[in-house]
C-alpha cells in the first residue's frame, strides 16, 4: 500500500476480534491516491491522502 508523500498517513495495523473473541490480522488502509501536482512549476506523480487532497496542501496539475 502507498504512503501519502505529504503527510506520511499509510496502513494501519489491528486485529479482527470475532464474538468468541478469536483474533485474527487486518490492515486499515489510507485511502491514498495517484494525482499529477504541481511542483516548482512543474508537474509530477504523487501519491496524496485524500484530506491532503481536501485540505489545500497540494494543488493539483
């Protein structure tokens, strides 16, 4: 799974927990996008966070 490159969000790591209470792995992941951004007048490929995306951190090309 890919990291947010602005803000450094990726997976998240937990147990199931079924009603007899047996555990097993999962992973929460970061809903993390592949967008072209400008930077330093250019255009480049980032993977961003949605809230990064939402918030106004990055500015989209």
């Amino acid at each position: 799974m890919a990291k947010c490159d602005i803000c450094g969000k990726g997976a998240h790591f937990g147990n199931n927990v079924s009603h007899s209470h047996r555990r097993s792995n999962r992973i929460w992941n970061s809903n993390v996008q592949s967008v072209s951004v400008k930077v330093d007048g250019g255009k480049r490929k980032m993977h961003v966070c949605t809230s990064c995306l939402r918030s106004g951190k990055v500015e989209r090309a």
